[in-house]
C-alpha cells in the first residue's frame, strides 16, 4: 500500500501543536472528501503521520504549474474538485461541534487518480463558537492572501472565516491565477483587489483561465462569478453557508455544455498518463 509521510520538522515549537491537532481531528473524522490519516509515530524527537497517498498531488499543482506534461484541467474537473471540496467543508461545519478549518487554500485540497477531491492538513483547525458566542479568538495563523479580513484584523475567527478561504479558491479555479503573485504587473498582484471588482460584470472573459475557453455556459461562469463575490463578502454575517455554497455549485456543475469542443475531455484521460511520486511534507 502506497502512503504519503509527513515528517515533523524538529526545529518546529508549533510543529508538535499541529501534529497534535492533526492526530485529535483526523484521529475522529471520517468523511469521503478528507483525507484519511492511517496512522501515526511518536517516537523520542520523531513525529510522524502517515496518510492515505492520493496520487495527482495538490489542486495547487494542476492550477499554477505551467507543466507540459500536465494538461490544464479541464471546467469540468475544475467545478467537480470545487464540489468535492466545498462537501468537506460544509462536513466540518454541521458536524456536533463546529470546526473551523483556517488554512483553507489551493496546496490543501488533494486529488486521487479519479481527481475526487479531499481536504488535507488539519493543524491549524479549530473548535467552533460554543453557546451564545459566534466567534473563537485565537492567535493570528495561516495564509496570508487566503485568511479572512476580520480574522487578520482582529483575531476574531467565525465558521464563515473558511466562507472566505473558499471564495479565494474559487476565484482561483475561475482565474487559474495565484491569490497572490509578485511577478503580476502591478495593480494585479492581489488576486482578490484585482478580481473582485469584475466579478459582478456581464463580461467575464478578462478574467476567466483561457485555458478553459469555450468549456462553460456564461450561465455557468455568470453563476460561479456571483458565488465567488458572495463567499468573498467583508462581513461574515453577509457569506453564505458552506451548504448553501455546496448546492450552488451543485447548480453550476449540472449546466454541462451541450457541444463539447474537440479534444476536451470532462474525464482527462491525462488521469492514466500523470503520476505523482510520494513526498515528505514538513510542517
């Protein structure tokens, strides 16, 4: 059985938080679109968790690396993957004690050889509000470019901070643009200053991936648009639920496109051709 190991970084103080945090969540969750952790070692300084090997690698991967070996992916696969992993999501919010993920992004989300989808790296998630509160204060972690602005403002974590991290994934599956890029010109190396603006516009083709042209309905990439800029919104009161977020792209993912262009394939037939080979992951 093939598996991927994750090797705790000795040097790491907050390293052995995550590792802990990995082992308390995954130890107890079970759900087809999270990654499933086999098992773990502590042994002396060694940490170590072991994880079932999904093998085409992160979404970060297929969106941003200009390989010619790895076709783009297609619309099809990009809306099944967004699906997948708004369903983990949504799992970790309606589960008995809300838990809040906060490091939702491109790198996390991983991909079988079917490209079915599942949330990975749980050390920085977290326990819900509990009674009356609707939100956990903590200690400011995470990504820069994906974490929520009132968490980066006040330390304030609420369920939709995540309603957030997804949006920016959104946009980033609709873009094949990284969140954030220095090499951009200037005014466009904030994906979401830049973005977010024409998300609200009829036209949308300025800023969709060109290499999913021709893929989608306008209806499709219209309906996307708006739940991008909904997910995106600066108050978490205003965001939608992660299930309501899920049935919108259920919505998005049934308006297939009546005539396939030629040479796209919805199913990537790349899926037998492309491997990727295990990895150590260091926190």
């Amino acid at each position: 059985m093939t598996v991927a190991i994750k090797k705790l970084n000795s040097e790491s103080v907050q390293g052995f938080q995550e590792w802990q945090s990995e082992v308390n969540f995954l130890g107890r969750l079970s759900h087809p679109n999270l990654v499933k952790l086999l098992g773990y070692c502590w042994e002396e300084q060694e940490l170590l968790l072991v994880y079932e090997f999904m093998q085409k690698g992160s979404l970060e991967n297929h969106l941003f690396r200009r390989n010619s070996s790895m076709e783009p992916l297609s619309w099809d696969l990009r809306i099944k993957i967004a699906v997948a992993a708004a369903r983990g999501l949504a799992f970790l919010h309606s589960s008995e004690k809300q838990i809040i993920y906060r490091d939702f992004k491109a790198s996390n989300i991983l991909l079988d050889g079917n490209y079915n989808a599942k949330i990975s790296d749980f050390g920085l998630a977290k326990l819900g509000p509990s009674g009356e509160n609707s939100h956990v204060s903590t200690r400011i972690m995470g990504t820069y470019g994906y974490a929520a602005p009132e968490y980066v403002a006040t330390g304030h974590l609420y369920v939709k901070s995540d309603v957030y991290g997804f949006g920016v994934v959104l946009l980033e599956i609709l873009t094949g643009l990284r969140a954030l890029d220095n090499k951009r010109p200037p005014g466009q190396q904030n994906l979401i200053d830049w973005a977010k603006p024409q998300l609200s516009k009829r036209k949308l083709k300025p800023i969709m991936d060109p290499r999913i042209e021709g893929q989608y309905t306008s209806k499709a990439a219209l309906q996307a648009a708006h739940l991008t800029l909904k997910c995106l919104e600066a108050e978490p009161r205003n965001r939608p639920h992660m299930r309501e977020v899920l049935e919108a792209l259920e919505q998005i993912d049934a308006m297939k496109i009546k005539t396939k262009v030629p040479g796209i394939n919805s199913t990537d037939s790349s899926s037998h051709r492309h491997g990727y080979q295990p990895s150590h992951h260091r926190y």
